[in-house]
C-alpha cells in the first residue's frame, strides 16, 4: 500500500490535489488544512496517505502529517462517517481539536463541519472519548500565557481534569488554571488551584 508520495504539486482543486512523482501523477483527496499546507503549484511537499478501496471505486486520501491521517482512520471506523465525511471534519477542526472535543464529549464543536449531524457527532465522541488521551494530536502540555499545563500528571493537571469534569471546555480549564497558578505560584496545592481557577472560569 501507498503510504507516503513526495513530488511537486501540479494543480490542485475543492479537494483534491495531483503529485507528480517522478513523472507519475497521483490523485490525492485532502482537507483542507492539508491542501493549505502544501504550497503553491510547483513547490515540492510530502503527504502520508490512505488508499480507500470499496467496490466501485478506489481512491488515495492524503494528509499532511502522520496524525492528521491517523485521525482520519479513527474517524472512519465510526459508522456513518465515509471519507467525505472524515475530510470534512478535518477540515473544520485539527487534530489537537478533535481530541479535545472528542475527550470532553463536546458533540457541538464536531458538528461544526459540513455534513455532520447532532447525532453523527454525538456518535463520534462517545465511540472516541475513552481513546481521546491517547489519540494523535495529544499534546504533552498546553502552554497558556506563557504557562505550561502539563496533561502527564500533577495538581495542574489535575484541577484541568477537575473543571472539564464540571462541565468547562478544555481550552477554558486550562486558561484558567493556567491564571490560577500565576497567581499562587508553581506548588500550589491541587484544591487551590481548583478553587481559583473556577473563579476565574465564571468571571
């Protein structure tokens, strides 16, 4: 199987893009995140790609990075969501996006993307929320206003965890324990942390 072409991009469309490697053109279906990434015609670039293959058709997907094409295999799995539907997702949302969405059970920001349903979306993040951690596009911390939150362990952490549990969006509960523990300093104890940063939160 194909799992990575790197040529020049000769033209590119909606959703579609056409690497000439070596000679050969290769039609690969791509997001639009992806399809920004790729330059300019002419420019040499890379995509890690999925060969789709169901009785009637056959096609090359292509994304920018590993990730990105791993999400896309996630998502594909769930059913209901075909390739248009994958590319449509990663078009609205990125891969750090998605895991957060899908690990808070936020249903409404995955129906942000063309095509997907309250429904869909509720099915995506219930089939994906227990794998979300460990999906592609985790990241080891969340750096906000020049304050790192670490997802690996500790209080920080853990009061994260803590506000998401009562209902904050993740990047909400990180911002605001992040401007907990600049205001009580780097070993502030978990329930304190909680404490102020749910202030903050509400203000």
């Amino acid at each position: 199987m194909i799992a990575k072409l790197t040529g020049r991009l000769d033209e590119s469309g909606e959703d579609w893009a056409v690497l000439d490697v070596q000679g050969v053109g290769y039609l690969v279906h791509c997001s639009n995140r992806t399809l920004a990434a790729l330059g300019g015609s002419g420019e040499m670039c890379t995509v890690y790609t999925d060969l789709q293959v169901s009785e009637n058709d056959m096609r090359l997907l292509g994304f920018a990075d590993a990730g990105e094409r791993d999400w896309f295999r996630l998502l594909t799995q769930v059913q209901g969501v075909g390739s248009k539907v994958g590319l449509a997702i990663l078009s609205a949302l990125s891969a750090g996006e998605l895991r957060d969405a899908c690990a808070a059970g936020d249903a409404a920001t995955v129906a942000r993307a063309n095509g997907v349903g309250p429904k869909l979306a509720g099915r995506i993040v219930n089939e994906l929320k227990d794998k979300a951690q460990a999906l592609p596009g985790a990241m080891p911390g969340v750096s906000v206003g020049g304050t790192m939150i670490s997802h690996a362990g500790g209080a920080s952490a853990d009061a994260v965890s803590a506000l998401q549990n009562l209902g904050f969006k993740p990047a909400v509960a990180a911002q605001a324990v992040a401007r907990a523990q600049e205001e009580l300093g780097e070993g502030a104890a978990e329930g304190d942390l909680i404490r102020v940063a749910l202030k903050k939160a509400a203000g």
